[in-house]
C-alpha cells in the first residue's frame, strides 16, 4: 500500500481521482468558498452532520467531488485519539457496503495537531491489512492507494516518514506473529532477522545451539531442550550514530510456540501460544522502521528463540539450571519459560555497555488480569527510562502503564535449593515475573514491557497488533532528535 502526501485543502480534494474520500471537519469548521465546504456548512446548518469525534455523513457521488462516495466525518477537537476513532468509524462504514476501495483520498479539513496526520496513516493501514500467507485462496489487501491531504504538506514530512515507517514495522510484526508455529520456527525468525540486513546501518549475526553452549546460557539452552527445532540467538544492530554513542538495547521473547512444556496448557485456546514471540515480532519491527528512517541513534536487538516443548528431554519440575550469569534457577514450572530464556539475554546484553535495555515479552497472564488489552505493563529501574517508555506510548497511542517493583514482591522466588525459583504464588504475577527478570539487569538502566494483554487479540478479530512498535520506534526517535542523551560507551 502507498501513502501520498499532499498540500489539499477542500477544493482539491474534491477533485482527487479516488474511491471515496473521507474529510475530517473539526469542531469550529470554518468553510471556504469552494462548492464541497458549502455542502459541508450546510449539512452543519442543518444539523445531519455533527463534528463530534466519529460522527459521519455519508454521501453518495455528490456534485461537488470526483470521488463516488464521500464521508465527512467529525474529529472533535482534533485530538490524536479522536483522529484515530474518526478514521476507525470512517472506514468501517466504507467497509460495511459497497465495492472494496483500492484508492483512497482522506483529507483534514484543518491543520492537524501534532500526531494526528500519523494516526491517520496507522489507523488506515491497520483498517485495511490482511492476513495472507498460508491460505491457498486468499484475497489480500484492496486498498492499494491514500492520499492524505492537509493545509500545508511541507511542515508534516517528517511526521509523515515516521508514520509510514511505523507502518511497515507494525506490519512485519505483525506478519511473524501471525504466522502459524510451523511457518515461523526459531530458524525462519533467525531468516527474516537476516533479510532487514539488506537495509543501510544494520547487521545481524544469529548463533545456533553450540555458540549459545559456549556462552553458557544453561538457562535458555534448558527451554529449548524439549523441542527439534533448534534454538536460535539473534543479534540485530543498527549504527546510526558514532559507535561512542552508548545503544539501546531491545530483548524481543522469541518462543515461537508454547505448549507450557510439562507443566502443559490447557487446550482451549493453545493455538495462541503461535503469538508468543510477540516480543521477538516487535524487534524485528522496530529495525524494520529504523531502517527506513536511517535515525541517529544506535541500537541493538537481541532475540532468544525457540520453542517450548514437553519432549522425553524437556526440562522438569523442580530441574535446577544454571543461568549465563552464574546464577541458578529452580524450575517450579515450566510455563514460565519466557523469563527463562530473557534473562540470559539480558546477561548477553551487558557486552554492549548500553545506555539502556527495554525487554518486551508476552510473559504473564497477571498482566492480562491486571491491564486487559489496553495498556502494556512496564517495570522499570530507572525513573526517567519509564518516564520516556510512558511519554512515547501516549505520543504513539500504544499505552503502557508503570507497575511496581518494591522489593518485598521477590520474597516468593526464595528457593530452598537453588538462588532464585522461576514462579512465586498466583498474588502479583506479572510483579513478581519483573522481579525475575530485574536480577539479571543490574548492571544498565533497564525496563520491562509486559505485553501479553496487549500484542493480539482473540475471537472473530483474532490476529497480532503489532504492538508495542509505534511505542518503541518514538522512544527510539525522540533520543535520536536531541531527547535525553544516551551515556557513553
């Protein structure tokens, strides 16, 4: 899908060769002189249209416009979050009836706030993607063209960029997650790790089983005992600044399908565990962008893979593993393996001397309980890293929300026969998960993103969210324009 940028205002979009044109009127709409703002300020007049954030006129091959069906749609006052729920409406209602689209034409009937114009791109990108790779049959994505039309053009290039990059990340996060456990081993994601090489600033190195012996990380090399796919450590980097630039380091959880090894799931609902490398998805995401958008910034992506399996070789109850820092692992259950092989790779990380490390993981279900699908969970060390991660989420719609990490949550990890027991009681699971997980990253500023709520849904519109992307790439972004500095290497 191409996205095309263009200084419209209400005469010219009128006259954009397209499907249908969607307008954006917010509250105080001043028309013009032009025959569509006089449609539109008599529609006002007469009250059949209402600015209220998602509130629509549909019109059908009106006079006034090239397009065969118009929608002037209400944006309220023109908050990014009102812009996202009046496209949302605005092309549900396109989708409900007639002809599929193939070339759209959205136009802001007023400057938008910052934002809003990125919003915009997302909301239509994600409206409009489909799913295709293993249906043999499959009608992929009509809309082919949008041409976005606003006062002034020249002043939203580089909010045009990020969003459009931001797409292609989300959608290839998107692409992995989604694809079933057969069709993205550990192997395929080390694959398609390989491919964004090809992007100028990135390089990618993958070690296989006995690199990752020599390295001894027991604790990851235990979950992926149980499975015939072979395990796979993914290093990603992008160097977009002078290598005296500290990176920021991102650990994706890459368990490309989870059975809960001996300690088994339930089967209701198992085939869900294909999105257990969420994490891993938002990474190879996250690059995807940045190599579209050539940032000045460096960044290092680390992504432990494999699957968890209840193999005759899989680890047990009660196992004790050794971890890459030294430190030993009593294994209570393993269903929480996800921080079994994180916290190797958080060791891994300290070789990088970062200036900070995010790791993104659908680890609990606590985390489900605790924020639904709304909010990603993050823990966090350091007060100004979270304060970036929430500042980001709110700039890209892809919310988190800080949960505590008070020293008392650890107590239910003390083990009579190893340093640290995997799982502690049911109260606080995805807490006392981060508790893990924070023994392994003392030595950087370091935080914690809890996706499992939020990185896809289930039931009829079951499928990734490609989240959290938007919120890493403007965290990522907002450093590389002059934002908080990170330290020296």
């Amino acid at each position: 899908m191409n996205f095309e940028l263009l200084t419209l205002d209400l005469a010219g979009a009128a006259k954009q060769p397209s499907d249908a044109l969607i307008v954006l009127l917010p509250d105080g709409f001043k028309p013009g002189k032009d025959a569509l703002s006089a449609l539109v300020a008599q529609a006002l007049k007469a009250g059949d249209l209402d600015t209220k954030a998602g509130k629509l006129l549909a019109l059908y091959r009106p006079a006034q416009t090239k397009a065969p069906r118009v929608l002037l749609v209400g944006v309220g006052d023109g908050t990014v979050r009102q812009v996202r729920q009046a496209v949302g409406a605005a092309l549900g209602a396109l989708r409900s009836g007639g002809p599929a689209l193939k070339k759209l034409a959205l136009c802001f009937a007023a400057a938008p706030q910052a934002g809003a114009l990125r919003a915009a791109v997302q909301t239509v990108a994600d409206s409009s993607y489909v799913y295709t790779t293993t249906k043999s049959k499959a009608e992929g994505r009509s809309l082919a063209r949008v041409t976005l039309g606003v006062p002034k053009a020249a002043a939203l290039q580089a909010e045009f960029a990020q969003a459009t990059a931001a797409v292609a990340g989300i959608e290839l996060a998107k692409e992995w997650a989604n694809r079933p456990a057969n069709h993205a081993t550990p192997s395929h994601l080390a694959d398609a790790a390989r491919a964004l090489a090809k992007f100028p600033k990135i390089s990618c190195q993958v070690l296989g089983p006995r690199e990752v012996a020599k390295l001894k990380m027991g604790s990851f090399m235990a979950v992926a005992q149980g499975s015939e796919q072979p395990l796979r450590f993914i290093v990603l980097q992008y160097q977009g600044a002078p290598k005296s630039q500290a990176p920021t380091v991102l650990v994706g959880k890459g368990i490309t399908f989870d059975t809960g090894g001996i300690s088994i799931k339930p089967a209701a609902e198992m085939d869900e565990m294909k999105f257990d490398m969420g994490g891993a998805a938002s990474v190879l995401g996250v690059f995807r962008a940045l190599g579209e958008l050539k940032p000045a910034v460096n960044v290092v992506g680390l992504i432990p893979s494999c699957e968890n399996m209840p193999d005759g070789r899989a680890i047990k109850p009660g196992d004790v593993v050794t971890s890459m820092s030294g430190q030993t692992i009593e294994i209570l259950n393993t269903d929480a393996e996800g921080r079994l092989i994180l916290c190797d790779a958080l060791s891994y990380a300290e070789r990088f001397k970062p200036a900070a490390v995010v790791d993104i993981a659908t680890l609990t279900g606590a985390c489900v309980i605790a924020l639904g699908a709304v909010r990603s969970g993050l823990f966090s060390t350091d007060d100004a890293l979270a304060q970036r991660l929430l500042t980001a989420g709110e700039a890209a719609q892809d919310l988190a929300w800080r949960m505590p990490l008070d020293e008392e949550y650890a107590e239910g990890l003390k083990s009579n026969f190893a340093d640290v027991a995997n799982v502690a009681g049911r109260a606080g699971g995805a807490i006392t998960a981060a508790k893990f997980l924070q023994r392994f990253a003392g030595k950087f500023p370091w935080a914690h993103l809890d996706i499992a709520g939020t990185a896809w849904k289930s039931g009829a519109a079951k499928g990734s969210t490609g989240r959290p992307v938007g919120l890493l790439l403007e965290f990522l972004l907002v450093q590389a324009q002059g934002g908080p500095r990170a330290r020296k290497a």
